[in-house]
C-alpha cells in the first residue's frame, strides 16, 4: 500500500518539474496524464455514476419506437444506449442502457416498484462487503461477463439496485448504435 502514495508523490513532484522551453499545453497533457493515473489506482468502493434506467411499461415494443421516433433514441431489442465520456479519462467511452420492461416482468423482484436504477460502481467485490458489513441485502451473489460484473442489492425503502462494475472497452468493441 506505501508504494501507491509514493507513486502519486513522485508523479506531482514530476508535474511541477518543468523547463522553460515547455509550454502549458505540455504542462496540461502532464496534469491530464497524472489525473488518469490517480484515478486507475484509486480502489474506493463506491458508486461512480448511473449505468442503467429500467421501467415497466404495458407495452415496451411501443415505447421504443414511440422514443425513436419522437426523441430520437437509437433503440434496439432492450432499449437504447446512450454513450458519454469518462470525465476523468475523456478518451474513454462509457455507457448507460435504458429499457421499458413488459409489466408483470420479474426482474425488479423482490421489489414491488415499477422502476429500477443500475449504478455504475468501482471494486464491486470491496463494495459488497462494505454492503454486508453495513447490514444492507443482498439478493445475489456477483455474476461476472466480458463486460462487466453485476449484483444486486435492495435499498431501505426496498428498490431493487442493480450494481455494474462495466468493463466499457468490451462494449465498445461489439459496437452497435448509441444514443448520442
């Protein structure tokens, strides 16, 4: 564990080294670079951002084409993608999936809500032990894809929350339409 501050030490004396024949740019690409750095070695479990909006609807097919046609989603079988950027890595795309489920579906059990959110989240393994230690249920246990790995959880109020480690360059790589 001491190696990892030392490395962020070394990395911000780095960023204030510098001669007289560089420029800011180069000054701004090294802050960009040790911004990227940090914030791969940075383990914290937790929630990074939304990774997923799912409701029910009495007639999914029909939502989908009524939100293509009218607002402009790229929908497919479960949805549309919507692709953003990493704001601590720009150069990374990252992904949110949207999706009307058939009323009367099972996948939000046990919750009896018509709605349920995805969180995009970093060390899920660190996390759920957190979870447990914090006495919050745990439906399942984590199941792992090449695109990332998954668990669910119920909130106080007994929402189901589905948690995403993503693995975004794996979906970045089987491509397909996005909602930009």
């Amino acid at each position: 564990m001491k190696t990892i501050p030392a490395i962020i030490l070394f990395l911000v004396m780095l960023s204030g080294c510098s001669s007289n024949t560089k420029n800011a740019v180069d000054s701004e690409e090294q802050k960009n670079q040790i911004t990227e750095i940090v914030t791969a070695i940075d383990t914290t479990p937790k929630v990074t951002g939304i990774g997923g909006i799912f409701f029910y609807s009495d007639d999914p097919e029909n939502t989908k084409a009524w939100y293509g046609k009218n607002l402009g989603l790229e929908t497919d079988d479960y949805g549309s993608v919507f692709e953003f950027r990493n704001a601590n890595n720009p150069q990374e795309i990252n992904y949110l999936r949207w999706s009307p489920f058939k009323n009367g579906s099972d996948y939000f059990n046990p919750s009896e809500k018509e709605f349920m959110i995805n969180y995009r989240v970093q060390n899920i393994e660190g996390l759920v032990k957190k979870l447990k230690e914090n006495g919050t249920t745990i439906l399942d246990s984590i199941a792992v894809y090449d695109y990332g790995k998954f668990v669910h959880i119920l909130d106080p109020d007994g929402n189901k929350i589905e948690l995403w480690e993503p693995v975004d360059s794996i979906l970045t790589k089987l491509g397909g339409k996005t909602t930009k």
